[in-house]
C-alpha cells in the first residue's frame, strides 16, 4: 500500500465548506485527514460529510451509525435515509467557546472509491478533548442511493465556519495489481 | 488462493508516508526515544507493537510529547472490554495513556497493538492533540480501545519518549515505529 496526497484544503475562518471536486479516479482508496475547529457558537459544533454534491431532494440518501464516548457514557446512535453522514456528535469539534488552541482530529477512510457496482461505505475516526470535556468517535456512514464512483466530496461544519488553522488533506491509495498489498 | 511475488519489484513512486525511524526493544529498557524529529512532514503516525515486563496482563501505553513531564494533559476514551463498552476521562495528569499494551502477566508471545497519530505536528500555534487506537486480546480478555489526548502545548513536536506503567521496560520483541506523513508540496 502506498499513500499520496492529493489536494490539502485550509480552513479560512469564514466558509462552512470544504469541497475536493474532481478528485482523480486513479486510486484504489482515499484517505482525508482533518485538523478543526469550527468559529460557530454551538457546543455540539458537529459536521456533515456528503459525495458528488449528492445534498439534494428528497433528502434521504444517506445512513450512518457511530458508537462514541464523551468521558462518561459509551453510546451508540444513528440514523437511516437521511440527507447526510453526520460525523463528529457531541463534542468532537472545538468551537468558539473552547480555548484557544485546541483543534479536533478527524480520519476518514474511503474505500473503492471508483467502483460503480457498490455503495460507498466509509469509515470516520473522530476526536477531540478539551481538558474536561469532548468526546472520541467511530462513524460508519454510507450513501445509499447511488452507486457511482466518488468524484467530490464535501465537508461541512453544522453551525459555522471553519476556524483558521483547520486544514482537510486527501490521499489517494494505492494497491499492487499483483498482491493486492 | 495463492498469490505469487516473483514478478514484483519495488515502485520507484515515493509516497506520503514516509518512515522516520524504527526501534526494537532488548528487554533492558522502560523507555522508547525517538528524537530530532524531522519538521518536514505534516503527520506523524506510530506504529507499536509492545508488551511491558510489568506483571500484570495488561498494563497502560504511554507517549510524552517532547518528553514533557510536567504539562498536564487530558484524555477522553472509549474501550471494550468484551463485556462492556465504557467511556472515561482523565484531566490534570502530567501522565496520560494513549491505550493499553499486553503485560507479563499475559500468555507468553501476546503483545499488543497501538497506533498514535498527531496531526499537524510541527505547527506552533496550535495544541496538539493526538488520536491512538490500541488493540489487546488475551483469549478471553483483552481491551480495544479508541482516545483522544490533549498535550496543551504550542511546541512543535520533536521528539516521543514512549513509555508504560510504573516504567517497567518494554520486553524483548517490541517494535516501534515512527513514519511521518507528507501532504501536497511536502
């Protein structure tokens, strides 16, 4: 497996989205890591995930389910034919209100990104604490609607903007033709 | 299915992860350093795959960032502990685990497994936080785990002293490896 970087995208303190458009079908995976932090005023500053500018009616055409921890309960949730993988609940996104400094983590695994025969099911691996609070995620979330190959993918912070500092980078993967490696 | 190598052969492609550094335990050592850590990437991951000589099955994984012992930090978990999913909290430790690691006390070859990624490392106006997964089966018991830590410091990353409970040493056959991860222009 060998990983490259495809595009980095950094927040700017006033855009709630951040959009890798035209993203080459040459890969086997993707991978997008994120450094955040949202400029909103709302303490579960969450965010959305959604491909090929798929937000549309009657929106539906998603479903994810996430297991998280907030230092004090080990929940499970999720939700079915909705408009948006929704990642990052309760507290895994800083906002305005937490010191300054203090920046969420966010890995995102894509696999088979190009195939047109399967649904795309990702993997979101979340986290942020605050000296006292924040929570630490695993979100699986999935377009259920289409099956056609990922070419874009937004990313949106619920209640705000992303704070300067913030920076989105995509990978692609690679894999051996020969061992699959 | 059997898959055959013979026709493969190294890529000349270079790509984003890259390894820094790479360390095998002796059995003599509690402690882990890997310093004079490049400023060139913009992630670092480490990959370990540890048992302490502590007895007990399974005993904390620790990292200090830039061997840091007096900043305190805090951590939000959540494990498995093949009963129960449980999360937890630490705050105001100068000592804060990233995971757990397999112990003495386990069945003899058992070592557990734990990933740490920091992101954006060596930015100096940003807290660092680090996301670790830490995987431990004993067969029939045994911890998995998922945590985010905040090392509330400005400072750049430069080096990690990895560590376990008590300070107990890392047992022969721990590996411990170091890669940085490069974006677009690194």
């Amino acid at each position: 497996m060998s990983m490259f970087p495809i595009a980095s995208q950094l927040g700017n303190g006033s855009s709630s989205d951040i959009a890798f458009t035209n993203i080459p079908q040459t890969f086997t995976h993707l991978q997008l890591r994120m450094f955040h932090r949202s400029t909103g005023s709302n303490s579960g500053a969450f965010q959305f995930m959604y491909f090929n500018g798929i937000y549309t009616s009657p929106y539906n055409q998603y479903a994810w389910h996430r297991l998280y921890g907030d230092g004090s309960s080990a929940v499970a949730t999720g939700a079915a034919s909705t408009s948006r993988i929704e990642f990052s609940y309760p507290y895994g996104q800083p906002y305005s209100s937490d010191t300054a400094g203090i920046f969420g983590v966010t890995i995102v695994d894509i696999l088979d990104y190009t195939n047109t025969n399967k649904n795309k099911t990702v993997k979101i691996l979340n986290g942020a604490d605050k000296n006292g609070s924040g929570s630490v995620s695993l979100t699986s979330g999935m377009i259920q609607s289409t099956t056609a190959a990922i070419t874009q993918i937004d990313i949106l912070d619920a209640y705000g903007a992303y704070a300067i500092g913030s920076r989105f980078d995509l990978y692609g993967i690679t894999t051996s033709s020969t061992t699959g490696a | 299915m059997p898959v055959s190598l013979a026709s493969t052969s190294a890529s000349s492609m270079h790509g984003a992860v890259v390894p820094i550094a790479y360390a095998t335990a002796s059995g003599s050592s509690s402690s882990i350093i890997f310093s004079s850590i490049p400023q060139v990437y913009q992630d670092l991951m480490l990959v370990c795959y540890s048992r302490s000589a502590q007895a007990v099955t399974q005993p904390q994984f620790y990292c200090f960032e830039n061997s840091d012992f007096t900043t305190l930090r805090s951590n939000t978990i959540l494990y498995g502990n093949g009963t129960s999913a449980i999360s937890a909290r630490n705050t105001g430790s100068t000592a804060i685990p990233s995971g757990w690691t397999a112990g003495a006390s386990a069945t003899s070859g058992i070592f557990g497994s734990t990933e740490v990624y920091w992101l954006n490392y060596s930015n100096t106006s940003t807290y660092k936080t680090s996301l670790s997964r830490s995987a431990g089966d004993l067969n029939g018991s045994g911890i998995t785990s998922l945590q985010v830590k905040l090392w509330p410091s400005t400072s750049a990353i430069t080096s990690i002293l990895i560590s376990n409970d008590a300070n107990n040493n890392w047992s022969t056959g721990s590996t411990f490896a170091l890669y940085g991860v490069r974006t677009v222009n690194q």
